[in-house]
C-alpha cells in the first residue's frame, strides 16, 4: 500500500533542490564578479547598524573649527595660522590642517610663520581636484601654495557606486606621487594604495571634542585637552568645506569623515570579513536545509533567512565586518528558482482541462496519504468529451468529481483518460462505492445537454510495491470492474498473466528501451501513379523476451494512463532519427507518431529537438505526425509549439483526419503540411458517392493551402485506382508494403552508399 524509500538513496526532488543549491551557488559568483551586485546590498545592512549601534569616539582626535563670529574678515590661511600658534604651545602629539584656501590667500605667509616656527608635526591635507579627463586618473592634488610642512596628504574619499562612502585607502597616487589620505595621516598610519579599509560609522560624530577658535584666542581651552591629542583644524563651513554622502547621513563634512577614519585605524575597531567565509557557510547550511524533509526544511529555510538578517549586526557586536551580500544574493536567487520551480511543478500537478489534480500529484501524494486508493473508471469519457464544445469540457469533468466526493471530504485526482482517483478508508470504501454506484447511474446535465454516466471502481486492498505499480494494480482493477455487474474489483482478486504483464509493463518499459526490445517498423508511403516511395511511417514495436512481439494496441494506452509516454516517445524519435538521414538522401521523409497528449507540454519543442538531434537526425528528414487529436488541452499552446517545429524545418501531418475531432477546425488552427485520409474514408469510398465527394474536396482544399493529402488504408489496386480519379497523388497501405525493417525501406529507395542526396519529391 505504501512505498517507503531506502534512506541511502536520495529522492529525485531532494537531488532537484540541492543541485539549485548548486547552481544558485554558481550564479551568485557570477552577479559578484560580472555586476557587482552583491557589493551594493551590503550597503543596506553597514547603514542600519551603523545607525542603530552608535559609540562613543576614543577622544584622541580633536576636531578645531575656524568658524569666525559675525564682524570678522580674515581669511583662511590667517585663521588656520592662527589656530596652530595656539595649539602648538599645548604640545599636541599632530597637527594637520585643510589646505582649502585659494592660491592668492593674503593668509599665506602667517601661514607659513605659524607652521615653521611649531614644534609638533604639522600637515596639510589638500583637496583633490579633476585632473586631466583623458588621463587614467582623473584627480590630482590641488596644491596652492609651498609650506614648510612635515608631510603632506590629500583629502579624497572613495565611493560607492551609490554616492556613498562606507571605505578608505591610506594613499592617494597622484603626479607620480604618493600621498596619505587624510584619515592615514591623523592616525599616522601608512601603506600604499590599494589596501581599503572599511570605516567603522558606528562612531558617532557628535562625540568628537570640538574646539572653536575663538575660545583658543580668548584662552577658554585647558592644555590637557590638547596635549598628546591629534588636532583636526577645519576649513570653515563658509568656505570650501567638501561635503560627503555617509551610512550616518547625507552631506558629512570630509574632515570629520577623516576623523571617523582615523578613529577606526587607530582603535582597529572593525575587522574585514572575507566575503567567501559567510557565502561558503550559508551555501553548506542552504545544502543541509534543502536535503530536510518538507517541515523541517522550511522551518530551516525561515531560520536561514533570519539568520542572514541579523548576522551582520551579531559580528557588530564583535567589531567584525559580515559582508552578506553575497548571502542575500544566493539566498535571493534560490527562492527565484525554487518559486519557478514549484509554479512549474504544480503546474505540472493540475489538470489544465479541469484544474484538477492530475496522477502526478497523486504520484507525489502516495507515499504520505491515508487510507486506500480507490480509481473510478468513467464509462465512454473519451466519446462524451469529443461530442462537448472544448468549452464544456470543464464543467463536465467537476460535475464527475464533486458527484464522486459526495458525502466523503476527499481531494480528487484526474488524469485525460476518465480515471479519477481518491483515498478512503478501507472499512468505508466498499459502502460509499456502493452509495456512488446510486448516484454515478443518475445523468448529468452539462450546459443544455443531458448525458448518461456510469463508473467503475478499483479499490486497491493489499501492498504493492511502487506507488506507480500501485496505481496501475487499481487502474487495471477498475478496468475489470467495467466488465462486471457489480461495478467494483479488488486488487486482491486480480489472477492470470495477462493482469500481471499489465503490471509488470510499466516497470519494465525503460529495460525494454535499454536493451533494444522496443524498434521501429517503417511502411512506406508512394505516389499513387508508379509507386515510387516518398516517405513512410515509422511504427513501434515491441519484443518481449519471454511474450514476443506484442501490438502497439496492447501496451501503448497502459503507458500512456501511467504517465511514462514521454520516455517511449523519446526512444522513437532518437531511433526514427537514425533512419531519417539515410532515406532523405533519396528523397525520401520519415513519419513519427506524437500523441497530441504532449503538445500543450512545456518542453514538448525541446522533447522532439533534443531527441531527433540526439539520433543524428536533422529535421527536415521528419515529419510530426499527430494522433489523438481529441486529447488536445490547451489548444492555442499547442498551436505555438508546432509552429515553432516549423520554423526549425519539421513538417507536420494531422492524422486520421475525418474521425473523431480531426476536423476542419483542427486543419484551419493547427499549422500542418499534411493531412491524412483515415482508411475508413478509403474504404467506404468504394460504395458511397458522399464519400468520394469528400475525398475530392479535401484533395482540392490542401492543395490550395499548399498541404499534401495521404490516403491511408489503400489494400487493393482497385482502391488505388479510384483514389488517383479523385485527384489523390500519394498513398499507404498493404498494396505497396507492410511495415518493415529499414534495411528493406532502404532497399525499396535504391539507397547506395554516399549516394548523393537528391532534391525532395512532393515533400
């Protein structure tokens, strides 16, 4: 009843996530290198904890402003000398000063008076101004004037591509020199450029010792505030004062960034971390979570998400600096995969038609459901939905399942053959059937029509193995009950080989494929006037070891109900393709078999391409032959895939055209080349003058549109001979070769070795 999956093995989706952990992995590396990215959403959380985690600064670092009160009229370079002939004498450890005065500053020579004659270093930290825009670097220093300084540095800030400043260097290079910046040369600290350091914003700028010099002159400043400190003297804000854009807010005066700087240089408040150590960790811990089952997966998911959110301001705490944009990009790019992920998978867990579940998700659902499964068969849903309006298909099949859910709270599932699944409870299982078999007997009224319906149920009572074996067991058991008065059979109840093959079948389909027990005929199609091969239709079969050959009839529709057409279909177009090339050279295209249960897939195109290159194939040897036209779901989608087959030079063919729903509205909104007479026309031709007419009218129209028309079924010369009357140029059938090997196709053709290809006749 349930399948248990070894714990060693790991489950295709588990696989699935972590190989999306893998590329999430890959793709993160590359928005890092290639944009950048990940550098600029570490700019969000270095802004909140530089605001919500502010301290005080060491107080080494005096910040002395030159503001001047109302009435004053000296200039710069006078204030500034000013403020060093008072500072000196408190015996600082260093004095630097803002160069931001012009070059015709009538202060200059105090200037140079003050700096000479003081005993504790001083130096000037220029501004940084463009330089020559053709040049590599576009700044130079804006030197105005030659003082007797003891060094001298730049006041140059980098910045983000935000406008931001959130590091430093300790040099500036500029007319083949190197110079400190103005946070190095406060703090005293020296390295060449190229070595950033982040600047710790946590300092907050309002804990910064001021000092005015009008209380310097007017001898309001103890000496201890000064002595062994390392004095700022700032440009006044009327002057040419450089603003900068900061985590703590807009428009930041560079001197007290510099400040900041040094702060940060002279404490080694915040460590660096590298950016691989937080991307590695959380990659592994992403790996871990996605490996979980799907509860303990997502709570692992929440705590990972959480965890990233409040690491950077956790490594604050212990003055480190967390880059995680790197963590939010990968985590970011995961969560886009994993939501297109599961779109598409439950997408591919609904019944379009419906919006049912579909027997995916009742595959998915197995392992984990309670109670048994129970599958009814509906009688003739094929013939009913092909006499409805596509519109009407919906209703019908919602009508079915809320009849079936009557008086049981159960989640139905669906698939596109009349098979409508749920789970019960054995001990109520066999009493609600037996109320549904009431109720399943009473019509249903769909739109102004009223219809018959009848079910059959299977009921799977005992322990199979797989849930797709499981599946199958109560599939074929639902198909017995049809047979029976009663309208119901047990698993347990099913005997001979015939309903074990029909078991065995779907497991044993993908050994058939890997031994070669699955090939293809091909049955050649000729013009009607001489014969001559221009095409034929491949046809599969299948040899077992132990039943021999066996009918498309017997297994094609068991694959098809357990969801394991695609991988039939793939193996028939790598071995058609195969063949393809050998018969193009004569001019000569092979037909395939789709079933039109594919067309509305999403990756239907890629199916057919990738298959038909993977055979060596080229697809102007191929032709698409579409069956089944009466399963199309999505018909505009279907439409846009094969379009996009001709457009890659595959024709395509409409099958048994005149049964069913190959109609006239199929020819006019499907794109096709050719249409196929289904052999009941041909048949019924030799009797029935309607169908003649018929037959000369279809041959008149695809001309028009330039379509080919095949006749199918052609067994007699008199057949062939009543065809060619009625304008018909190309035909099949027992008259010009049953299905055979392609050895004989190619005989037929004439095919020589590296004969030259010739051009392609009617195709």
């Amino acid at each position: 009843m349930r399948a248990y999956p070894s714990r060693l093995r790991i489950e295709p989706r588990t696989y699935r996530r972590l190989l999306q952990v893998l590329l999430s992995l890959v793709a993160a590396l590359v928005v890092l290198f290639a944009l950048d990215v990940p550098k600029l959403i570490d700019e969000m959380p270095r802004v909140l904890v530089s605001r919500t985690m502010q301290r005080p600064v060491s107080g080494d670092i005096v910040l002395v402003t030159t503001e001047r009160s109302k009435g004053e009229i000296d200039t710069v370079a006078a204030r500034e000398a000013k403020a060093i002939a008072a500072l000196d004498a408190m015996k600082p450890e260093r004095i630097v000063f803002e160069g931001r005065f012009p070059a015709d500053d009538p202060g200059i020579p105090a200037l140079r008076q003050s700096i000479d004659a003081a005993k504790a270093p001083v130096i000037v930290a220029w501004p940084a101004a463009a330089g020559d825009l053709n040049a590599q670097d576009s700044l130079t220093v804006s030197r105005n004037a030659s003082l007797p300084v003891d060094g001298e540095a730049v006041d140059a800030n980098w910045t983000s591509l935000t406008g931001y400043v959130f590091e430093a260097d300790y040099a500036f290079e500029a007319d083949g020199k190197q110079f400190p910046r103005l946070g190095a040369a406060i703090a005293g600290k020296t390295k060449a450029p190229g070595n950033p350091y982040p600047i710790d914003f946590r300092y907050a700028p309002q804990t910064i010792p001021v000092i005015t010099l009008d209380d310097l002159e007017q001898g309001r400043v103890e000496s201890a505030a000064v002595s062994g400190k390392r004095l700022v003297v700032a440009a006044p804000a009327s002057g040419s004062q450089s603003l900068v854009n900061t985590p703590l807010r807009k428009s930041m005066p560079s001197t007290i960034v510099g400040a900041i700087a040094a702060e940060t240089l002279l404490s080694d408040s915040l460590q660096p971390v590298d950016w691989f150590l937080p991307f590695l960790a959380f990659g592994l811990a992403l790996a871990l979570a996605a490996a979980l089952p799907k509860q303990p997966r997502r709570f692992s998911y929440a705590v990972l998400a959480i965890a990233s959110l409040a690491a950077p301001f956790v490594a604050a705490r212990f003055d480190l600096l967390l880059p995680t944009g790197m963590v939010y990009t990968l985590l970011g790019i995961y969560a886009a995969v994993r939501i297109r992920n599961n779109w598409r998978e439950r997408a591919a867990s609904v019944d379009a038609t419906s919006g049912l579940s579909n027997f995916n998700a009742l595959l998915d659902d197995f392992p984990k459901s309670r109670g048994r499964l129970v599958i009814a068969r509906v009688e003739n849903f094929e013939e009913i939905l092909a006499s409805l309006e596509p519109s009407l298909h919906r209703s019908f099949i919602q009508q079915i399942s809320q009849r079936l859910s009557v008086g049981n709270e159960v989640r139905i599932y669906t698939d596109t053959t009349g098979h409508f699944a749920w789970f019960d409870e054995m001990e109520h299982a066999k009493s609600h059937i037996t109320g549904l078999l009431a109720l399943a007997s009473a019509p249903l009224r769909v739109s102004d029509r009223t219809l018959d319906f009848s079910c059959a149920f299977g009921i799977l009572d005992n322990d199979v193995a797989k849930p797709r074996q499981a599946i199958s067991a109560t599939i074929v058991a639902a198909e017995l009950a049809s047979k029976r008065p009663s309208r119901m059979a047990l698993v347990s109840e099913q005997g001979g080989s015939d309903t074990d093959w029909q078991l065995s079948l779907h497991s044993s389909l993908d050994h058939a494929i890997a031994h070669q027990h699955i090939y293809l005929l091909f049955q050649p199609q000729c013009l009607l006037e001489n014969g001559h091969v221009v095409g034929a239709e491949a046809l599969v079969r299948w040899k077992h070891p132990q039943r021999g050959e066996i009918s498309p009839t017997e297994f094609i529709p068991f694959i098809e109900k357990a969801g394991r057409l695609k991988p039939l279909t793939a193996h028939t177009l790598r071995l058609a393709a195969r063949s393809a090339n050998a018969a193009l050279n004569a001019g000569a295209r092979i037909s395939v078999n789709i079933s039109a249960t594919l067309l509305a897939e999403h990756d239907f195109v890629s199916l057919i391409c990738d298959n038909i290159a993977a055979g060596g194939g080229r697809p102007e040897a191929i032709t698409i032959e579409i069956t089944e036209t009466a399963k199309i779901d999505d018909f505009r989608t279907a439409a846009r895939n094969l379009e996009r087959l001709q457009e890659r030079g595959f024709h395509i063919s409409l099958d048994d055209f005149g049964t069913g729903e190959a109609n006239l509205s199929l020819l006019v909104g499907l794109p096709c080349d050719e249409i196929k007479i289904d052999r009941s026309f041909v048949a019924l031709a030799q009797h029935n003058d309607r169908a003649r007419i018929v037959i000369r009218a279809l041959n008149d129209t695809a001309r028009k549109a330039g379509m080919r028309l095949v006749a199918e079924g052609i067994e007699t010369e008199d057949e062939q001979d009543l065809l060619i009357s009625l304008g018909c140029v190309i035909g099949q059938g027992f008259l010009y070769g049953r299905p055979m090997r392609i050895s004989e196709l190619l005989g037929m053709l004439d095919v020589r070795e590296n004969a030259e290809a010739r051009k392609l006749t009617l195709y």
